[in-house]
C-alpha cells in the first residue's frame, strides 16, 4: 500500500507542478501581446448592486446627489471598513488589560506493567480532570496602556481618513455636478447661438430674394449657422460624458437616466464671506487629513513609550484549580477503584529580559524614526494646507471678478447682437457686422456659462480645502 501511494502522489506531484509552470512561464517573444485567453481566473468579479436607481423623472438637487453619493459610493464603504478595523484593534489592546480565564476538561486512559520483584503486575487507569486556568499580568510598567494609546491614536487617525473620503467624495460630487451644469448650460447657449444664426441666415435670405444683399452675404450666413450646428453638436457629447462622470461618483452605471437643474437656477455667490487669513486658520483647525497626520505623531509617540518599558520586568500570575477522578484495575485484584482529588497550582512570577538580541534597541529607534516621519509629515502637510487655502482663495476671487464681467459682456453682446439686426434689417448695417455680432453674442453666451461654474467650483474647492464640506450646511 505504501509503495502504491508513492507512486501515486509523484505523478500527481508532477502534473501539479507541472500546470503551476505553466501557468507562470513568460510571454513566447517581445513583439506580441500575451495571448490569454479571458477565462474565470482573470475575469473581473461582477459589480455588486447599487444601493439606489436614480429616478428618471425626478430632478436631482447637489444636496440629494451628495447624500446618495455617500451611501453609494464604495470608497466611503473602504474608508469606514478600516476604521471598524481600527476599533477592533483598539478593543484588542484593551483587553490585555483583564485576566485571561479558561476552562480545560482532559481525559486520559493509561495502561501499564508494575513491576514488583519478580514479576509485572499490569496496571490501567484512567483520568478524568476539569480544571480552569487563570492567567494574568500584575504590573508591566504601563507597557499595556501604551499599547493602547498606539491603537487609540490609529483609530482617530482611521476615523479622520473616513471624514476625509467624505469630504472628498463631497467635492467630487460638486466638480461633477457643476461640469453637467457646466456643459447642460453651453448646449443651452449653443441652441440659442443656433437660432440666432438661423434667424440671420433667413433675414440673409430674405434680403437676397429682395435684391437687397449679396449671395456671398447670404453665404457667410449659412456659413455661420453651419458653425453654430457644429458647436451644438459637440456641447451635446460632453452633455453625455459630464453625465457619466457624475453617475460613477454616485456609484451608479453611466448608463442610469439622471436628470439636474438648470445653472440658471442656481444662486451664484456675490461675495466671499471670510479673508484668506481666517480661510486659512479654519482649515488648520478642521482639516481632517492634517487631524489624521496629528494622530499618528501621538501613535508613534505611544510607540516610543512602549519600545521603552520592554527593558522593564513583568509581574504575572497564574496558576490552575479543578477536580482530578481516577478509575484503575490491577491485575490479581477483584474489582476496580476510583478516587478524587482537588487540585490548584498558583505561580507569580517576574519575567525580566536581560538580551534578546538588540531587538528592544532596534524596536526603540525604530519608533524614534517613526516619530521624526510623523512630525515631518505634519509640518509638510501644514505648509501645503496653507498653500492650498491660498490657492483656492485666489482662484475664487479671480473668479468672482470675472463673473461679473461675463455677466457685463453678455448684457453688451445681447443689445449689440439686437442693434445690429434691427438695423441690418433696415438696411444700415452689413452682413458681415451682424454675422460678426451673432458670434460675439455666441462667445459671450458661452463665457457666461463658464464663468458662472467656474465661480460654483471655485467657492466648493475653497469650502474643500478649509474643510467647510464637513461641518457647513449641505448645499
């Protein structure tokens, strides 16, 4: 049988073997892809199910969008996954803390020879013992609590993470939501261009037939409608990509109807309420990256305590106590016996390392650098949090001012434009004055647009870089 098995289990060796090198051999040659076949191995695990569907019907505001995002969107569930994990961590250090108490029932048979001169009595007992255990640590010199504060500290750092995966997943939802308003906005205004173009076109035509313009006039109109058509077309594609990008923030496909407000709708800002001083002192307070940087500094300052009581002793105890039966049979005596018996051992021991190595003074540097990292890292983070505040700030304002000039060259363009017309009507001004007015109007249409998003992305990344997103209103 031995010699069967053997012989069995090297082919099945081999063929094991055998497929796993297959498996990890290297492509034939440099000049062609690999040539895999798609199979279950390297398919994509199927999405799991969203925890919504958008409703086509209904109008979606920011502040609904932004509530669904957080529930639907898997990083927030990766974020508050570690942070669980965190508290267990946290929950296991504790426990040190308390005495381990166990319970051990051991049963056992024993056969044996005796020996009394000049012959071997056999012998069989057996034991039956319940009996519980009880260990713990006395005095460690606080290594425990250190312990502990390492893993209170990871956990802050772990629940700081998790606001920060909110507050970013927030600010993404707005870039997303202001660029589909963004875009929604151009295809508006390059609708309107269209029909301004058209209405030139025909006004173009009209005076043709009259005898009262040129072909190369009417042309030049047909031309520009032409254009307007063309820049329709290409506002409606970036329609549908703003949208996707705005369903796979929220964590639904691309392909789910989702329907937003007008920007025309929204309110924009007149003002900034705060100075970039007291923008950037807030964001100092209540950033939450810069919190989760602040905690692992107090970890690795924990660490170092810790590192440091390992050169102390440890005072435990432990012991056992229960009940021992035994039944026995001898041979050459009638019947069999049994006896009880209590039982208890009690120890208190102090355990002191005197060399292990150097792995307490490599530990202790160790944690050292580790503190040096973290306190480095907190400084960097600060100056970049100011960097950023100051930036955002700037951009807001620059775009504040340039709003409202947008919103002065459009109300500009739209008297020009109807000017021009009216009096290319009357046949005071040429084609090529309104044509150039109609596209003067069609730019500022468009400048409008963006500067009023740009003005709602620029108040958001300042609110996500001061980490107003997490304690403001939503919006």
């Amino acid at each position: 049988m031995a010699r069967f098995h053997a012989q069995l289990v090297l082919p099945l060796g081999l063929l094991v073997a055998g497929g796993v090198g297959c498996a990890q051999k290297a492509p034939a040659s440099p000049d062609k892809p690999w040539d895999v076949t798609p199979g279950r191995q390297t398919a994509a695990p199927a999405r799991s199910a969203p925890a919504f569907a958008p409703d086509p019907s209904k109008v979606y505001t920011l502040s609904e969008l932004v509530n669904l995002a957080e529930e639907n969107n898997p990083t927030t569930r990766v974020a508050w996954e570690n942070a669980v994990a965190r508290a267990a961590d946290l929950g296991i250090a504790k426990s040190t803390l308390y005495p381990t108490l166990a319970a051990a029932a051991l049963a056992e048979s024993v056969r044996d020879n005796v020996f009394f001169a000049p012959s071997y009595y056999r012998q069989t007992t057996g034991t039956f013992t319940t009996v519980l255990t009880l260990d713990y640590t006395i005095f460690d010199f606080g290594r425990r609590l250190d312990e502990v504060s390492v893993n209170r500290s990871n956990l802050l750092a772990a629940n700081f993470l998790f606001n920060d995966t909110h507050r970013t997943i927030v600010f993404q939802v707005m870039q997303a939501y202001y660029r589909l308003l963004d875009t929604k906005g151009l295809e508006d205004a390059a609708e309107a261009n269209l029909k301004n173009a058209q209405t030139v076109e025909q006004a173009a035509e009209a005076r043709l037939q009259q005898g009262l313009a040129t072909l190369p006039d009417e042309l030049e109109a047909r031309s520009a409608a032409a254009q307007a058509d063309y820049d329709l077309q290409a506002a409606i594609g970036a329609v549908d990509i703003a949208h996707g990008n705005l369903a796979t923030v929220l964590g639904v496909s691309p392909t789910s109807q989702l329907q937003v407000t007008s920007i025309q709708n929204l309110t924009i800002p007149q003002e900034l309420e705060d100075t970039v001083e007291a923008s950037i002192d807030r964001a100092l307070a209540q950033r939450p990256d810069l919190m989760q940087r602040v905690m692992q500094l107090r970890a690795a300052e924990s660490e170092i305590k810790a590192a440091r009581t390992a050169y102390l002793p440890t005072l435990s105890i432990d012991g056992t106590g229960g009940l021992d039966r035994t039944y026995g049979k001898q041979f050459g005596t009638p019947g069999a016996f049994s006896a009880n018996q209590d039982l208890w051992d009690a120890r208190l021991s102090l355990s002191w390392t005197l060399f292990d190595g150097l792995a307490r003074e490599n530990r202790l540097a160790q944690a050292k650098a580790d503190r040096k990292q973290a306190t480095a890292a907190v400084d960097a983070i600060r100056d970049q949090v100011e960097n950023e505040v100051w930036s955002a700030y700037s951009t807001a304002r620059t775009a504040l001012r340039q709003q409202r000039a947008a919103a002065a060259l459009l109300a500009a363009a739209t008297e020009s434009y109807n000017a021009a017309l009216k009096s290319y009507t009357f046949g005071l001004r040429s084609q090529i004055d309104v044509v150039s007015a109609q596209r003067a109007l069609a730019e500022a249409r468009t400048v409008d647009v963006t500067a009023r998003t740009q003005l709602l992305t620029g108040m958001a990344a300042l609110a996500f870089q001061t980490g107003d997103l997490l304690h403001a209103k939503r919006p």
